[in-house]
C-alpha cells in the first residue's frame, strides 16, 4: 500500500515539479515513498534517494514508468528471497 503523502509534502512536490517544468501529476509520490520505504529498510537507507534517483533517470531515459517501478520492486524482492539483509 502507498503511503500518503502529507500537505507540505504534496505542495513542495508541486512547486518543484512546476519550477523543472514537468506537470506534478507525473510525480507519484506514492511509488517513490514505498521504494524509498523499502531500500531504506531492505538495503540500505542512504540507498533511498539514490534508489528513487536511479528510477526517475531511467523512466526519463525513455523506460515505462510502470516497468521501471516493477523492476525495482522486483530487484528489491529478489535480495529478500536470497537472504541480502540490510546493511548495518
């Protein structure tokens, strides 16, 4: 489940996607959060912002957005399965 992005969250992403002239609707908060979430905890917490750097570059480089997002989500549960726990 995506978590819910707060006010001053959601009005800060607005004016930053509007200030890089990209429409804030193209930002989902919610996916970048959970895999910010998810790295943090599953790999390693200075991996979050890399991780979702690393997305936005690919899906700007012309990958799907939705395929981007699986890939990453399935990368993350491919450590899992493997027994890759985060680092300390």
């Amino acid at each position: 489940m995506s978590a819910v992005a707060p006010d001053e969250l959601t009005e800060w992403v607005v004016e930053l996607a509007c200030t890089l002239g990209i429409a804030p609707d193209d930002v989902p908060i919610g996916r970048v959060l959970d895999l910010a979430r998810d790295v943090a905890h599953g790999v390693v917490r200075a991996g979050a912002p890399l991780s979702a750097f690393v997305v936005g570059v690919a899906i700007g480089r012309g990958l799907d957005g939705d395929e981007a997002w699986r890939r990453a989500t399935a990368l993350l549960e491919a450590r899992a399965t493997a027994g890759r726990h985060p680092s300390a």
